[in-house]
C-alpha cells in the first residue's frame, strides 16, 4: 500500500499516516497475521515435593483415556488408565493420590469440563486447595503437564512397536523414568520426591552395602574377641555383682544369685532384698557362701589352758581337739609382726624370698601366726647357709 502511493504522491511522514490508516480499519485488523509472542515467563519452583501439581487428560489413544499428574518439584510422573473422563471419575483418581502422597497445595490444570464444574471446585474447597486453571486455547501456560503428554504417547508407542499389554508398557515405563535422572534436576524424580533411589536391576552390579558391614562387624568382633573369654552363668549360681550405691566409680562387688537372664548378657540379680540387673562383664562367680556348712581342721593347739575344764576338754577326745577355722573359703591376711618384732636380718634376700617362705607356709597348712613366723626364721636361716 505504501509503495503505490509513493508512485503517485508524496508528502512528509506519508509512510506513517499510511499505517495509522490500516490500523483503523477492522477488517484489516482481524485478519492480520499473530502478533509476536511475549517473553516467556516460568512457574516457580516448589520447595518441597508435591507442593503444586499439573493434571491433564491424553487421549483417546489406543483406546483409553489417560490422566497425567506431574509434581512441579521432583518431576515426578503418575499416569492412569481411565474409560471416562467425567468429573467424578477424576476426584476418584486424585483422592486416591491424595490417600498416598497427601493434599497439595495448588492444583494447575486447563479449562476442560471435568476441572471446571461445580462438583470439582467443591473437591478443591473442601480440601483447601487452591485451583489455578490456564487461559483458554493456550496450552503452554500449563506446558508441564502438557510435555509430558507427549513424552507418554511416544514412549508407550515405542513399547507397542513390537506387541504387548498396554498396561504393562505403561508401568515399565514409569519405573525407567522414575529411576533416571532428569535433565533439569540432575537428579531421578525418585530421589527428589522418595527421598531415597528406587532399587532396580542394575543395583546388582554394585557391591552390597549390608555385606560390606558385615564383614566390617565381623572384623570387630574377631578383634575384640581376641581379649575375651565366654563364661558361663546358669540360673541360681552364686555370684558377686557390681555395687554402685556409694560409689560408681569405685569397684566395690557385693554378693548375690543369679535370678533369670535377659537377653543375650543381662542377669536379674537377686542381691538381699532387691533385684538388679547386670550385665556379664559385671559378674563373677562366687565360689564362697555365708550359709555353707562349718569347716573344721585338725589342728595342735598352742595356747595355755585358762582352767583345769579346758584342760581337761583339750584332752578328752581328739575331735575335741579340732578348731574352727572360718566358715568362708576366702584367703586369711597373716601379720607375721603381731605376735613378735620383725626379722631385720631377712631384708638381704629381698622380696622375692620373703614371697616363697610366705608360700611355702600357706602351702605346709601352717594356721597360727607363731608357728608362721618360726618357719619363717628356719627357712631364712637354711638359706643363709646355702641349703
């Protein structure tokens, strides 16, 4: 229009009142090409999972209709198989998302029916949410939903290339791409929304992490075990326990019986009137007892009769002349300085002697402290001459 003018007539800013001209006229206006697209402006990210969805229909394909739900933060995909698209056969569906993954917050979908009656505005309502639905005839202000409208169909045709249930194709195909990292996340959709990698069959060339620590455990225990020694405790034996009433970290013991066992190395003890629990490590057995029966011993008595009775009960049976020693088991201290001063002359043999006379007279069932300390003297006295 504007080169035909200027063959005939010309005039300042004649190209510009040409243009204004066209943009008065309607017609002109309604049949003009599109006009150029706007920037495009993205959805923000959620920060956490199924926080906003996208729900769309595809379909009819292969005969069935198929709803996509897309989280909008791990990328993660549900697709399901449905014979109609009515509004109650899709709060069907979502419910029973709903029951596995709960509520989101935002629903974002297109202008379809199913998404804009009554009957789905009060599901929205009653579960507080809130229904963002895209401007008429413009699919890509809901292009998350609507790319993976496409990435379905063309990997469920994909499957059905060489026969097969459609049913199954669908499922493989949704555990491959759950499993696989996305390009935008850098990371598998099972990862972002699971929290943890789906196990698959490609797993079995890693190493197991369970038999790595068992034979780290097995490791430690034979280490540990090196230094050990099983014992072994029945029910009724007698025992000495820790005692940590007056002070825990001193080691004081106090004797008791073994009542049941708990677990593997736990003991109920009974200790006087209360029952405690301790573990093994904290046990010994107990190879005395306050209620065995008297021990008695032969022995020639040393000291001076007080009265013309004792005299004569000394003297009148040799089961008399027996004496009680101690009705424990347990190991007697000897004062060899009680009865009378100590040898100085015995200090040149060191301790080491001192040690093996002290034996020896433990071992000869030597029981009063003269007769100890006389053996002590003889036995000094050999060693001085060399026998």
């Amino acid at each position: 229009m504007k080169a035909e003018a200027r063959r005939y007539f010309w005039w300042p800013s004649i190209d510009k009142e040409i243009e204004d001209l066209s943009r008065q006229c309607q017609s002109c206006t309604q049949n003009d090409k599109q006009p150029i697209k706007v920037p495009s402006k993205q959805w923000n990210v959620p920060d956490k999972p199924w926080q906003r969805i996208h729900i769309d229909f595809m379909g009819k394909f292969m005969g069935s209709y198929f709803l996509i739900v897309v989280d909008a933060h791990s990328k993660w995909l549900e697709v399901f198989m449905m014979n109609d698209i009515s509004t109650t056969s899709t709060i069907k569906i979502l419910t029973s998302l709903f029951a596995r993954y709960g509520l989101c917050e935002e629903i974002v979908s297109d202008n379809g029916t199913q998404f804009t009656s009554e009957e789905f505005v009060r599901f929205c309502v009653r579960n507080g949410i809130k229904h963002i639905r895209t401007t008429p005839a413009h699919p890509q202000s809901n292009g998350q939903a609507e790319r993976y409208v496409k990435t379905v169909k063309t990997a469920l045709r994909k499957g059905l290339y060489r026969g097969g249930n459609l049913s199954d194709i669908l499922l493989k195909f949704l555990f491959c791409y759950r499993t696989t990292p996305h390009s935008t996340t850098n990371a598998s959709p099972a990862e972002l929304f699971l929290k943890r990698q789906l196990r698959t069959v490609l797993d079995l060339l890693r190493p197991n992490a369970t038999g790595a620590s068992h034979v780290t455990r097995t490791r430690y225990q034979v280490n540990f075990d090196r230094h050990t020694k099983e014992r072994q405790f029945h029910q009724n034996d007698k025992v000495i326990v820790r005692d940590f009433r007056h002070n825990p970290n001193k080691i004081e013991w106090t004797p008791g019986v073994l009542i049941s066992r708990q677990g593997s190395r736990i003991w109920n003890v009974q200790v006087e009137n209360n029952v405690w629990r301790r573990h093994e490590n904290q046990i010994k057995i107990r190879h005395w007892s306050f209620d065995q029966p008297v021990i008695l011993t032969n022995q020639t008595e040393t000291s001076t009769p007080t009265s013309d009775n004792q005299n004569h009960s000394l003297s009148s049976s040799p089961q008399k002349e027996s004496q009680v020693i101690r009705q424990s088991s347990r190991p007697r201290s000897i004062n060899l300085c009680r009865t009378r001063p100590f040898n100085h002359n015995l200090r040149p043999f060191g301790m080491y002697r001192i040690t093996v006379v002290l034996h020896r007279a433990i071992n000869d069932r030597i029981r009063s402290d003269t007769e100890i300390s006389d053996h002590f003297t003889a036995v000094s006295n050999r060693l001085r001459q060399g026998k």
